[in-house]
C-alpha cells in the first residue's frame, strides 16, 4: 500500500480576507462631533423606546437631524395621520387562520385578529 502525500491548502484568514470596519451606519457626511451627538441620541431614544429597534431609531435620528423642516411640517400638519400615496394598503380581513379547540369561523362572522 503506497501512502499519498496530501497537502493541506491554507488560505487566507477571516481578519486578512475582509476589512472590518467599525463605523456607525448611516453617518456619511457627519462631523466628528455630530457622530458623537448621534451615538449619545441614539443611546437616549433606546431608553426611552425599549421596543422599537435600534435600527429604526437610528433611521429616524438621521432622517430629523438631514431634514429637520420637513419633521416639523409632518409634526405640525398631521401629515403622519394620512394614508400614504406612496403604497396602496387597502386593509383587511384576515381569512386563514389556525382554529384551535373546535372553534369554527362561518362565513357570517369572520375571525378577528388581534394584535
């Protein structure tokens, strides 16, 4: 039996082949001193709204502080109580739903779904 030699093929490692970058998102174009604000706000908002995601306070920061008119129309005429023209919900019934313990749906009484 003739043994065959194998030779092992080492690449390059995880830290070699890709630069980490350790910079906060969404946060071209800011000062050094606005990305400190940033960091400290958003830090602030995750206290005050446990159960929102820091991803979406962070969009939102970033959306005030570029366009703070525009936040201030929205706020002051309740544009945020409109529907959107941009997406067309219509809303409705939910008709599939898992039914446990025998309970039936007729077509007179749909279920309801409550969130």
């Amino acid at each position: 039996m003739v043994e065959e030699k194998q030779e092992i093929i080492v690449g390059k490692s995880i830290d070699e082949e890709f630069t980490r970058t350790n910079h906060l998102p969404n946060s071209e174009g800011l000062t050094d001193e606005e990305k400190e604000l940033k960091i400290k706000q958003v830090k602030e908002l995750v206290v005050l709204y446990p159960t929102v995601p820091e991803a979406w306070l962070d969009m939102v920061w970033n959306f005030h502080f570029k366009n703070p008119e525009k936040c201030d129309e929205i706020m002051k005429n309740n544009l945020w109580r409109e529907p959107s023209t941009k997406y067309d919900s219509k809303g409705g019934i939910i008709k599939c739903v898992e039914l446990l313990d025998g309970i039936r749906e007729t077509d007179d009484a749909p279920l309801k779904l409550i969130v």
